[in-house]
C-alpha cells in the first residue's frame, strides 16, 4: 500500500484526468512531481527518451503516464506520444526505480474494437503504446489500464466528448438536438471520480497486466437523450438526420466487465443518471 510520505508522478499533469489526480492525491497528503511539456516540475517531451541528468531528481515512487495524443490531423504526434511515449515514460520509470508505473490507455485499444475499426489512428496508436509494454523488458511492475469514455462534472471533458456535452447544452436550453445517422448506437460512460478510485486501487493492492475499466451498463443515444431532457424539465425534440457521418461512434462492449470484481466489491461506478445529476448539479454546462 503507497505510504503518505511517498511521491507520484504524472506525465500530462495538464490533461483533464492529470489535473484530476494530482487534486485528488494532493489533497490525501502524498508528494505529487508533475512530469511533461507544460506547467511540469519536470520538464520533458515524452517523444524523445530522457536524456537529463537523473542527479537532483526527486525519487518518484510510482508513475502515472495521462499523456495522449488525439488529433489524427498529426500523426507523428499520435505516434511520438501514445507509442513511443509510453515505451519512453516506461524506461523513465525504471531510471528513477520507481515501485509501480500505470499506463492510461483506452478500450479503443481492445482487439474487439480495433477489428470494427481498423482505420481509427488514435486507437491504433494506443494500442501500439500497450504493446510496447507487453514487450518490454523492465523490471518495474506495469499496470495497463483501458477506460471507457470519461466524463467530468466541471466540463474538462468535453473537448473529448462534445456530444455528451452538446446533449446536456441543448436539452438545458429547452432546444432541439440533431444527430446524425439513423440508429441509437451505444456509448458506455464512466466518472472521472471512479476512474480515480479505480487507479487508486491498482496503486494499493499493487494490480499489474491489462484492466478494463468500463461501466457495466452501456447506454444508448437515446438514454442520454431521454435524461437529459428530463432532468431539464425540457419538452423533448430530437431530429435524426441520415446525412453525414453517424455522430457520435459507436463504443460499447457487448459483455461489459463488472467494475468492482477487479478492485473491491465495495466500489462500483456510478450510472448514467448520476453523472448527469452530477453535471447538473455543478451548474457547469459548458459551450461548444
């Protein structure tokens, strides 16, 4: 179990689940080292392996690597960092002999959703990134851990997920939501608090290999729709337009993990109506 005396580290302190760990592990009293491009105490670009010099460097107990590209407009950056970096992050980890280094990844990097979407660069580059740890020859204990999408009550999570967003925009505004495509597909949403927990307890009872992170309920289009208006007290319209690309993709997993069989039966995520409660409830319903 980590110590309160002992340090953390994060690359891509910035990244909206970062700001969410350092806050968290902050506040429970532990030494946090951010690591990364931007507002670090450590600074370094992850796409190129550590080159400073290691004296003068904080012991770092355990590393957590947020870092991710997502614009396939750059592929050398999807590269650089959701490949490449984490082979890098890795080796870092093991320079400053650290006791535990957790890789955030995704569930695009399942082989179930790679084989209906072969042409997704991001989760090509995210799996390419798990697989250099597969591979790799360190002697730190790994943690590969594939969430589904996360979301956030203070609307850190929207450049991510801008449709989960817009539905709530819309619906708050009393306005009309427009989706492209004709079917309901499903999403499978989890909260940025049980994401925490669920590192949290990795870190704790020391859980190595590849985790999935995924709500057990998957929940359609509609659903978030439905709710949303419904918590707004807003009349529902919806209008399904066969033009365009169907926004926003299908993710979900026919036979979702059950959270808790993996880190304490006492813990389980919250559905969707509490996340949008939660949302709600912060009044922070961002534009986009």
């Amino acid at each position: 179990m980590l110590g309160r005396h002992q340090t953390i580290g994060i690359v891509g302190s910035t990244s909206m689940l970062g700001v969410y760990l350092q806050t968290f592990y902050e506040s429970q009293g532990y030494r946090v080292v951010t690591i990364g491009l931007r507002k670090a105490s450590i600074k370094w670009d992850i796409k190129t392996p550590f080159s400073s010099n290691l004296r003068g460097l904080p012991s770092i107990d355990v590393v957590i690597n947020t870092a991710a590209s997502f614009d396939e407009n750059y592929p050398d950056a999807l590269i650089g960092v959701n490949r490449d970096g984490v082979k890098n992050v890795y080796e870092f980890s093991n320079l400053v002999g650290c006791q535990h280094f957790l890789h955030i990844s995704t569930s695009s990097a399942n082989e179930s959703y790679l084989k209906k979407n072969p042409s997704d660069l991001y989760a090509l580059s995210k799996s390419a990134g798990d697989h250099s740890l597969l591979n790799s020859r360190g002697k730190v204990p790994w943690t590969i851990i594939r969430p589904t999408q996360i979301i956030d009550d203070k609307g850190l999570s929207k450049k991510h997920q801008p449709f989960f967003f817009h539905v709530l925009q819309e619906a708050s505004r009393d306005s009309q939501i427009f989706v492209n495509g004709s079917t309901d597909v499903s999403r499978n949403y989890i909260h940025v608090d049980d994401c925490i927990s669920a590192i949290d307890s990795c870190i704790n009872h020391k859980l190595t290999g590849i985790r999935q992170l995924r709500n057990p309920e998957n929940q359609t289009i509609s659903q978030l729709i439905n709710l949303a208006y419904s918590r707004f007290n807003s009349e529902k319209r919806v209008a399904y337009r066969s033009s365009g690309s169907p926004h926003p993709r299908q993710i979900c997993f026919d036979e979702p993990e059950v959270y808790c069989t993996w880190h304490g039966a006492s813990l389980r995520p919250r559905d969707l109506k509490q996340i949008v409660i939660g949302v709600e409830a912060s009044a922070h319903i961002p534009s986009i």
